[in-house]
C-alpha cells in the first residue's frame, strides 16, 4: 500500500507491481545521486595535502580521519543503555612472574601515550627514575600549534625540563592584545593569555631529546593490549607480543584511554565540547586573537540548537596565516550535530565573523576533535600501580578543555608526588587517589558549562548565554586583573568567584530567573555544594597549611606523603597555586 497526503487528511491507495519497481528505481537513483555529490568539507579537505597523522587531541587533518571521529561520536551518541567496556587491566592476587622480562624492559615507570605524557616522563626521569613510554604512532608533536601564555610555559621551566632559550625555540608566533566579545554587546581587550602559538612538533622534539639523554627508553609504533596488576609490580603486554614489567603504569591516552573506559564502566560523558576550524593563508588583519568570542545567538544545526562560540589565533605559519577555531557544548544524545555538520556551518559563518572571503583564503588545515567530560573529575585511581594523567585524569578546565595549560599547572605538584610515591611504595589505589584528589574549584566550572550550553526545547531567551557571558565579563573587567586573568587562565578562586557573582546580581538582576530555567534547581544545589567546599579548601589552604606543614618532618613517612598531598589539593583546590 502506498501512502499520499491531501489536504491534510491520510489517504490510501493501491501501488501497483510497476509503480512500486519505479519508485524503487527513482529513491535509488535519489540515493546514489546525493552520495555522488560530496560535501564542501569533503571538497576542501581532498584538496589539501596532509601529512601523517599523530597522536593526541587534533593530530589528525584527513577527511577519512573526520568520518571515523563522526562515528565514534554518533555511537557515543545512540548509546541508551550500559555498554561492558573492553577489561584491559585485571588484578592478580599474587606476586608477579616476570621471568620472561629482560631487565632492559624493567622499570620504575611506564607512560602510555607520549604525546602529553613526555612531559610526566621527562619530569620523572629528571628525579632519577628509569621510565619508559608507550606510544602507538611515531612520538611527534602536530602542525597545530598549541595557545598558551609565557607565564604558563614558565611552569615548564620552574619543573626542571625546560629552558627560556627553548621556549624562544619552541614559540612560533606572538601576539596581543586578546579580546573577548559577544554579540555586539561589547568588548574586553587583555594582554599575554593564549598569546604565544608553540609549535607542539618543535616542543616535544626538545623534550623526545632530552628524555633520551635522561636514560628514558622510548617504544614507539607499540600499543597495549593488556596490563596485569600483581602485588609487587605492574606488567604491560603490548600488541606487538612485548612485555614490560614497572612499578607504575601512567595512563596518559587521553580522553578515549581504553583504561578510562574500563573505571567508568562504559557510561556516556556528562557533557562534550565539539571544536572545528581551518588554519588558513589570506587574513590582512592578523594583529590580535579572540580568546573567546560569540557573533549570533542560539542556532539551529540539524536537529539541535546550539551556542556557537568562536577562537582566532594568529598562526606562526606566516604573517597571513590565522586559526579560527569554532566551538559548542552539547550533552551526548541523538540527533546532536555530527563534526561534518559542525563543518558545513563554519564555512558559511568563518567569513563574516573574520571580515574575508572564503574563495580568497588558501585552507592549509581543517581541524576538529571531540573533547568529552565527566562530572566526578578528576578520576580518582580504580587500581593500584595504574594512575591517569592529563585529559585522561579529567583534570582540564569543562569550559575550556586546555589540556596543556593543565599539564603545566599541575606538572611540579604531580611529578614530586609520584616521585615520592614511588620512593615510599605508596602504589595502592588509595595513594594514588589523592593525586587526583577533589578540587571544588574544578567542579565549580561545571555551572559554567551548563550556562553557556543551548538546552534543547528550552523556555530561555536565544540572547540569554551571551546577555550572561557579557555581564559577567564586564563585571570582571570593573573588578581588575585580580579576577578577570585567573578565570581567563581557568584558575576559579574564592574571593573572584564570589566579587563576581556579586556585581553581576546588582548590575543585572533580571538576569537571575533566566540562570535558574537555564542550568536547573539541581545543578546549582549542586554547585552550591562545590562553592561550599570551595570556601573551606581557600580557609585550610590559609590558616591551616602554614599550620600543619612545619609538623610534617617529624611524623612518619607514610603519613607524611598522605598529608601532603592533602595540602596540594587545598592548595590547588581553592586556585591558591595561581599568582598573577
């Protein structure tokens, strides 16, 4: 039976055997005409030449590359129920057989994944530590570079594994001033955040190089398959049929570490940010960045409205190349925007925004990542002798997703902390939990997400997020540097945090009503809990740290360890690390 449509009412009607033959013939035809007709993303990303792909976040540049991330995200997506994950860590009741393991493949530390976990692995091959890496692809930075300020590097250098010369090495581009804008509602100018472009292939070829002059011992184009924990030590089988027998496994895979998804047990993120842009040749006005910028309200995709935000960076490439990075925050479910839809939008709205026209710019990149996020974050150890790092953690900003920025604020913090685990065999779960321990201020982000995230099928008004977003940074820009740098910095303190909120319920209180049917009762019961915890971990890290600290050479080893690394998660917890 076939079905037609007349004047609003269903109507039926008899198909015939060769009525139904052609309109197989005509929807087949429909079919292979749509997927003859490729996609302008595809068109312009066949057209560029790309190079092999790299490990980490944005170190692949192919349209295939693209498909691939566009399936993995519609399946997390479609997932509606529990899906078991891939068990690539089991616990062994037992001390280990490590016989078959040559002394050379014998180690204090294994990192997996060399493309932030270098840094971790040089830190600790500094302390004196014999430490491997792991790393599936050839260990090499990508062509993109990474946005950072100089204060930020500096940490680098504070650790040990860096030097200022190599910082002049690794910068490829400098620029000021930075703004962030909304809508035309406004503008804040500021100087040195996200102002520096370092090149990730320079960066981690100096740090490749020095980790090997450390005695740090490099397996590159080898994966894991499996890693067996026993009570004395940890023991990586790798797909290629190698095993290496360590005290410690650092899993630093990033976002979609298999290890990850085995202590979540499978469960969807809490929330994603989805990021496209091109690194082009052809920008006249290439001067200053947008650290972050919107230039319309709620949009609609597909089948989801979204919030789309915007980043432009100069490029170090040449003095006419810029990246535009546009983002948006969704929660994972059907009929969320595919990064190729994402895609099809930027190059209708990337010209207007940029002031150029697409024809007259050369596309040298297409850049694009998923970056998910959990709300119990960081991820405390599930194991012991197997703790995260970097995005695998969850220990980045849920606003901004700054992994580097992260790895350098809490580089010397970790690195002295597993040192020191591993000197005293404090290698238990529970030990390394409290290097990743709760940090209020993080989980206080959370609200912000939700804020400047289009709730689908919402009574809010489509100007809400950049109304907020404006009154907010125009109450931080009033206040000074002391507010507004650490939250560009994704540094949320106390005493900012609250000056803040408190200007902006006097300058704007209409705008309360509209937070409430935005981000939900819940939420902010629970955020109110997080600024709780926020305001007793800025008191302890005060009054009771300078307090306790001198006490600690006195008292056992053990607890000694225990009690710093509660210090570090007050200290770090309330924001109390930063200093402008």
């Amino acid at each position: 039976m076939g079905m037609i449509q007349c004047d609003g009412l269903l109507q039926y009607t008899k198909m015939t055997p060769l009525m139904h033959i052609r309109k197989m013939r005509t929807q087949r035809s429909m079919s292979l005409k749509a997927q003859a007709v490729p996609s302008r993303t595809q068109r312009i990303m066949e057209n560029i030449s790309v190079s092999s792909e790299v490990g980490g976040a944005g170190g692949a540049y192919s349209y295939d590359a693209l498909k691939r991330l566009d399936r993995v995200w519609s399946s997390i997506c479609s997932q509606t129920d529990f899906r078991e994950p891939q068990r690539i860590v089991s616990s062994m009741p037992s001390v280990s057989s490590s016989s078959d393991v040559t002394d050379e493949d014998k180690f204090d530390v294994v990192v997996c994944g060399g493309t932030l976990g270098i840094f971790i692995a040089t830190a600790l091959s500094a302390k004196g530590l014999r430490v491997g890496i792991v790393e599936r692809n050839l260990l090499k930075g990508r062509e993109q570079e990474w946005n950072i300020s100089r204060k930020e590097l500096l940490e680098l250098v504070e650790v040990g594994i860096l030097s200022e010369d190599e910082i002049e090495k690794a910068t490829a581009a400098k620029f000021n001033p930075n703004r962030c804008g909304f809508e035309d509602k406004g503008e804040v100018w500021v100087e040195d955040i996200l102002n520096l472009g370092v090149s990730p292939a320079k960066l981690i070829e100096i740090m490749k190089k020095r980790f090997i002059s450390l005695g740090g011992v490099l397996f590159e184009e080898y994966s894991v398959s499996s890693i067996c924990i026993y009570e004395d030590a940890a023991v990586l089988e790798l797909v290629e049929g190698k095993k290496l027998s360590t005290r410690l496994i650092i899993d630093a895979m990033g976002n979609f570490s298999p290890v990850v998804r085995q202590i979540r047990g499978g469960r969807k993120p809490d929330g994603v940010c989805l990021v496209v842009g091109s690194c082009a040749r052809g920008f006249r006005d290439n001067s200053t960045s947008d650290v972050i910028y919107s230039s319309a309200s709620v949009k609609k995709i597909k089948e989801s409205e979204v919030q789309l935000f915007w980043e432009a960076f100069p490029a170090g490439s040449g003095s006419t190349d810029r990246t535009t990075y546009m983002f948006t925050y969704v929660s994972p479910q059907p009929g969320s925007p595919k990064l190729e839809d994402l895609l099809e939008a930027y190059w209708d709205l990337m010209p207007k925004y940029q002031g150029v026209v697409l024809d007259n710019l050369e596309i040298m990149r297409v850049i694009y990542g998923i970056f998910p996020t959990y709300r119990d974050s960081p991820l405390p150890a599930a194991f012991s002798r197997v703790l995260q790092f970097g995005d695998a953690s969850g220990i980045q900003s849920p606003v901004s997703f700054g992994g580097f920025g992260s790895l350098t604020r809490h580089l010397g913090r970790l690195s002295t902390g597993i040192y020191e685990a591993i000197s005293g065999d404090f290698l238990d779960a529970y030990s390394l939990s409290l290097l990743n321990p709760y940090m209020p201020n993080l989980s206080a982000s959370w609200l912000f997400q939700r804020a400047m995230s289009a709730q689908q099928k919402s009574n809010v008004y489509p100007e809400f997020t950049n109304d907020l977003l404006h009154v907010n940074f125009q109450s931080m820009q009033r206040l000074g540097d002391p507010v507004l740098r650490p939250f560009l910095q994704d540094v949320i303190q106390l005493e900012p945090l609250a000056k803040t909120l408190g200007l902006v319920m006097l300058t704007k209180p209409q705008i309360i009503p509209s937070i409430f049917n935005q981000v939900g009762i819940q939420v902010l019961l629970d955020w109110s809990g997080h600024f709780f915890m926020l305001s007793s971990y800025t008191f302890l890290s005060s009054f009771a740290d300078p307090l306790i600290r001198p006490l600690l050479d006195g008292v056992p080893t053990k607890v000694k360890y225990e009690w710093k690394r509660r210090l570090d998660a007050w200290k770090y917890g309330s924001g109390l690390d930063y200093e402008l």
